[in-house]
C-alpha cells in the first residue's frame, strides 16, 4: 500500500524568498549586447 502524504503550501512559503524582478532587465540587456555584438561581427 501506498502511504500518500502530501504537503501543500501556498506559493509565498514554498518558493521561501521574493522575487525582486531583475531578472527581466537582466535578461534584456543580454539579449540587446548579444544582438549588438552579432551585428558588430556580421558587418566586421
């Protein structure tokens, strides 16, 4: 037999910190310097 014994919580207490939202302009700053940089080498 299966003993099935699930925790649920809530979003806030499972992820256990915050989310400052960085990553967005982290991410969109790469992507202009990668796009920036490959059309440095397409035109070099």
């Amino acid at each position: 037999m299966v003993d099935d014994k699930r925790t649920h919580l809530n979003t806030d207490r499972a992820r256990a910190g915050t989310t400052p939202g960085m990553t967005r302009y982290i991410l969109g700053v790469s992507l202009a310097l990668v796009i920036v940089i490959f059309a440095i080498i397409l035109w070099s």
